[in-house]
C-alpha cells in the first residue's frame, strides 16, 4: 500500500526531519499544534495542522494522548502515523490501536515493541539467540530491599533501570549498599515520570565500558540488514552529547561478529522497520547486549551519512511492505561523521537547562556539513521539552578530517539568546584522548576536568566587551537628550535616574 | 560637540572577575586594548544578522552580553559566560576596603539553580548537612536533579513544600554555615 499522508505524533528537530524526507516522496503531512508552542517551526512546515492546543491538562502531554491522536488521525482520514522518537515511539499499545483502527504505524509491529521493550523478554530473547549478555535480576525489582538483596548476590557496583526505559532517564548507579535505598527511589519516581511505569531492574554495571549500537533495517518479508555501528560513548548521565559513525573501536571482524549479533536479535522478534540495537563494549572487547531500541534515533544522520541511506525513506518504504532494496553485502560505510548535540543548557552550571528565546541562531554552510533542528530566529525554548535544540553533524573522508572540520564549523556555530552546549564541544575536541578515539562512557567524570573550553584571551575580551558596553551606556544617557515620548527605549534605570 | 565632551570624562574601567582577577581599560570607547606591553587595536563589530563580534589575532569570537543589572555584567563569549563587575578605579577601592570591614555573612542560601518542580527535600530546619550532600531533587526538562549543599552547617529554614514549583535564583533552604 502506498502511504498517501503522514500523521507525525512529535514535534521540534525529529518531526521537520521526517518532513523533509515525505515531502521528497510527495506524501502529505499532518502535525499536531499544542498550546506549549504554537508557533513552532515544524508547524509551518506541515500541510495541514491539528489543533491540540485547547488542551490544558498538565497530566496527558499531547504527544502522548493515544486516543487523542488516533481519533485525530481518523477524523482526517490520515493513511500512517510517524511517532518519530520519545513520547509515543516506543509504546507498543499505541502501535497496537493504530493496527486496529487501520492506520499504517510507520516502525515495527506492536508485538516486537512490547517484547524489546520489555527488558526481561528482551534478555531471554538475546540469550536464547546465543547474543553474549550482563547478569542481573530475572525481571523488575519490587523494592530496595529486594534491589540489596540482588546487588549483594552480583557484585557492587550495579545499575537501577527503568523496565520501559530508554534515554537514560530512570536510570541510576549504585556504588554501594547503603546508597540502595535513595536510589531506587529516585530511579522509580523518574521512571515513574518518564514512562508511566515505575518498574525497575537491576543488573551488573560495567565499569568505563564503550557504548557501541548498530543501527537495524528490516522489512516485512524476513530480510534484515545492518548499517554498520554508532560509537556513542561520551554522555552525561546516561545522555547522549554526541556520537559517531564508525567508531575508532571497532575493526571490520568486530563489526562483523556484533553486526550478526544485532540481527540475530532483530529477528528474534520479527522485527521490521528501522531500529538499534545497543551493546557495551568492555576494555577486552567483550561485548553485550544492553537493549534494542524499536525507533529512529536522535544519532541516526551519522548512519546515514557514511551509509547515503535514508533511514527514515526506509520506513517508510518497509511500511508500505516493499522489500529492501539492498543486500548486506552492498552496504558499505564510507567515510567518518560525528554527531554533536547542541542542547539548551548552561554548560558551567553543571548542565542546567537554559531557557529562553533564540534571538539568532547560525551555522557555516558547506557540503560536509548538515544541521537538524527545530529552531529558529525568534524560537522559544520552553521547559516542556527536553533541552535538545540542534544537531550538527560534520562528515569527513577520514575521522581526523571530521574532526577538522568539526573544530571550524562549531567555531563558527553561533547562537545568541540561551545557553549551550557548544563550549561543551570544543573543550572535547581539544582533549588528546578524544582525538586518538581513547574513550569511553567515563570520559566525563575522568577525562575531561572542565566541562567548557576557553581561549586564554577569551576572559579578557569578555572584560572588555563589558567594559565598553558600561562605557557606551554611560555615554549614551549623557549625549542623548531624553524623549518622554520614547521612554521605553530608555533602559529603565537610566529612567530612574532621570525621572528623579 | 558630543565628541568634544567625551574627551573631559574619566574614562578608564576595570572589570572585576568572579575570581577577583581584574582587567583595566584606559578608554573602552576607543576601541584598543593595552596587550603585553603595547596598545592593540580592536575590531568590535556587529553583524547585520544581530551577532556582535569582536576580531582578534585574526580570529572572530561572537559576544553577548546575556545579563546586566547595573554594574554586573554577564559575558558570553564563543559559547562560554564570565561574570565582572564593572568599576571606576574609585568604586573599585570603596569595594576593596568594604571586603576588609568582615562581612562575610555565616547564612548560606542554597537557590534553585533552574526553574522546576521539588520533589522531595531530604532536610528539615535543624538538621546538620555536609558539604556536598544532597539536600532537595529539583525536577526540570524531564529530569530528576540532586541540588547539593555547597557548605558545612544546620538547615535554618526550609522555604518550599514538595511539589511546590520554584523560579530560577528562588533561595529554597538557608545554612548556618559550622
């Protein structure tokens, strides 16, 4: 079946990148406006608007209301929904009530969502498929108590996860007994938040491992591919700040074997669409299988960089059932891209988010280069949402040419109006260790000792940029005779002084 | 006649760091920099998209001025924020001998670093608190964040309720430092 419209359940970077690709393939799109900000970028990009944005119940965010967008997608007659990542991607009762009204689900079968979803089917699943995998509890903890009990049984330290996680939210450490009980707390209630299921597991934690995920192509006719790996091992607290394709980790047998592996769990489940799946490479490079992820991810342009596949044309072409159009043996990776994450947040106050209005936003346009975002001049950064607002992603022949390129071309991002984490960027790229590919899920907390890079004039001419501006104020408010019918372009203290 | 009056002005500015490092300008207006040893002229410019930049050593680094209240200025440059005061070289005496007069205050407030929503607050008004430990989680952006004390002392009031929501800079918890 032909997909004729698309219904894009999510907003912000994700939902104008799904755009770009269906209007390449003349399908018609939908978006959902909500009162959080109605005048959102990817909104102007849409053919036709649904309007949610009456709604004002703080307790059923838009993206997630599944009756809501079904009966709006119904009501317009839409062909297909694209859910894009986070909110309702990775919720196999949705997918579920989508096949049941007839609407095409644009990612995999509502059943291999509830099993990879599902940490503990998911596990079996790699076990039973000979997929090499960290030892923990057989399914969800019920309490803390239960939580030491396993823990003391494994070995400190473990890891507290979310059963429906995903995004390292409800996900927290444990280095010791006595920390079990604050931190299953603080990883149920976050789960609780983020996914509507305060369910937990408990595994083994590798320390300083790499994060390695291999991105999955399957269609509806049992044929699955994969696209080679993502390098994804620098993150904050189980976040992503940047990834990269292929990694400086693997060689061509490891791809290989890791590769099988990943599609051997793909097939476990049937799966079709796009999807990833994760693993933890330790030092010895032993690998395991951490999760396999049912949607597109925020780091796919990497893949599709070095692969020239559009991973999102793939959806939607396996959605319609055609089949691949390619062999494994046709994939081949070429060249090197690194993904950095430009996030709104103050990057010298522990990463706190940074809110505000975008008052210019820029970037150096070149052939190598490519930016997803969903901001604009005059875009809002509202606390709704989480703080991603760019992407840019930098291609080169070689891995030091990307990094090349990647100096200049963040050198030359500029934002003004918010906080992010572009200083954040460049203090990676000036670190030895990153640049030699030496790396892993520490890098962080060990490697990198300020979070933010700066030039050694940098302070002084910020010293004199404030220095000059008090100056010239002070310049202004003497030269200037005061208009009363201009006073609100008058800064009001000078006002006050004025007026007094 | 405006340009004639600047010339009479006391012109020279220190910008006070955080850290009380200071810098000094002769005349900022006029655009030069004294730099190791030798005054070094400056290209400060704006471009017509709204960024200001400032050209040194053939490299350009985009300025913003992202907070000011008077005197107190907040600078980001290239993505990275300083904080000065900005003084006279009178002002900036009258400063330095009022941080000799001994009025460290021994209250620490502990302010929210972001707006969001409190979810639990682990002290109560006399407890003891160590430096580091965590003393409230603060939910923003979809996540669960530990606001630790920065000092040593006893909680002396706790200013929010659980699921109360806080602004940014709203103090949450007064320490008496030890």
């Amino acid at each position: 079946m032909k997909i004729k419209s698309i219904l894009i359940a999510n907003r912000g970077e994700i939902a104008l990148r799904i755009m770009r690709t269906a209007k390449k393939m003349g399908i018609k799109i939908f978006a959902i406006k909500t009162f959080k900000e109605p005048n959102a970028w990817y909104l102007d990009e849409a053919d036709e608007i649904i309007d949610f944005s009456e709604c004002f119940d703080d307790n059923k965010p838009e993206f997630l209301d599944i009756e809501r967008i079904i009966h709006a997608a119904k009501k317009h007659r839409v062909d297909s929904i694209h859910p894009g990542y986070g909110f309702l991607s990775e919720n196999p009762e949705f997918a579920r009530r989508c096949e049941e009204e007839g609407i095409v689900f644009i990612g995999p079968s509502h059943d291999a969502i509830y099993r990879m979803g599902n940490k503990t089917i998911a596990k079996k699943l790699a076990k039973s498929h000979n997929v090499p995998l960290l030892e923990g509890s057989k399914g969800a903890v019920a309490n803390a108590l239960e939580a030491a009990e396993i823990a003391g049984k494994i070995g400190y330290p473990v890891i507290l996860k979310a059963a429906a996680g995903g995004g390292g939210r409800g996900m927290r450490v444990v280095e010791k007994e006595k920390d079990v009980e604050r931190m299953f707390t603080l990883a149920t209630n976050e789960a609780e938040k983020a996914f509507n299921n305060p369910a937990v597991f408990i595994e083994k934690f590798v320390r300083e491992p790499r994060h390695i995920e291999f991105q999955i192509l399957a269609d509806k006719h049992g044929n699955v591919v994969h696209l080679g790996e993502r390098e994804c091992s620098i993150q904050r607290k189980h976040q992503k700040l940047l990834e990269e394709s292929p990694s400086p980790a693997l060689n061509e047998k490891l791809r290989k074997e890791m590769g099988e592996a990943a599609i051997r769990i793909a097939k476990s489940v049937n799966y079709y669409s796009a999807g990833t799946v994760e693993f933890l490479l330790d030092a010895k490079n032993h690998y395991s299988f951490m999760e396999m992820n049912t949607r597109i991810q925020v780091e796919h342009p990497v893949t599709e960089m070095v692969t020239g596949i559009d991973l999102i044309e793939q959806m939607i072409l396996i959605a319609e059932g055609e089949k691949l159009a390619f062999t494994q043996k046709e994939i081949k990776l070429k060249g090197w891209a690194i993904e950095w994450r430009i996030n709104a947040e103050d990057v010298q106050s522990g990463f706190s988010p940074s809110l505000g209005t975008i008052e210019k936003i820029s970037w150096p346009e070149e052939d190598y280069i490519r930016v997803d975002t969903g901001v604009r001049d005059g875009s809002v950064i509202t606390p709704y949402y989480d703080s991603m607002i760019a992407k840019l992603i930098v291609y080169g022949e070689d891995r030091d040419q990307a990094l090349q390129r990647s100096s200049a071309a963040i050198r030359k991002f500029w934002i003004k109006g918010t906080n992010t984490t572009l200083a954040f960027c460049r203090a990676v790229l000036q670190n030895n260790n990153f640049r030699k590919g030496k790396f892993n899920t520490s890098f962080l907390s060990t490697e990198l000792k300020i979070h933010y890079h700066h030039e050694p004039d940098e302070e002084m001419l910020a010293a004199f940029f404030a220095t000059y501006d008090y100056a010239r104020e002070l310049n202004d408010m003497e030269d200037k005779p005061l208009y009363v019918e201009k006073g609100k372009d008058i800064a009001p203290w000078v006002m006050n002084k004025r007026l007094r | 006649m405006a340009r004639e009056s600047k010339k009479k002005r006391p012109s020279r500015l220190i910008a006070l760091s955080s850290a009380n490092k200071t810098f000094e300008f002769r005349n900022p207006l006029e655009k030069s920099i004294k730099y190791q040893g030798k005054q070094v002229e400056v290209k400060l410019r704006e471009d017509p998209d709204g960024f200001s930049y400032i050209v040194w050593k053939n490299k350009k680094y985009m300025l913003d001025v992202i907070e000011k209240n008077q005197n107190r200025y907040t600078v980001m440059i290239n993505g990275v924020w300083y904080s000065f005061s900005v003084e006279t070289p009178i002002s900036l005496k009258r400063r330095r001998y009022l941080e000799t007069q001994g009025n460290t205050s021994a209250r620490v407030s502990i302010e929210a670093p972001m707006p969001g929503k409190i979810i639990d607050i682990m002290v109560e008004v006399g407890s003891e608190v160590k430096e580091g430990e965590s003393i409230i989680i603060l939910e923003a952006m979809k996540m669960q964040n530990e606001i630790a004390s920065h000092v040593t002392g006893t909680v002396q009031s706790v200013s929010v309720k659980k699921n109360e929501t806080v602004m940014k800079d709203d103090v949450m918890i007064e320490i008496l430092r030890a």
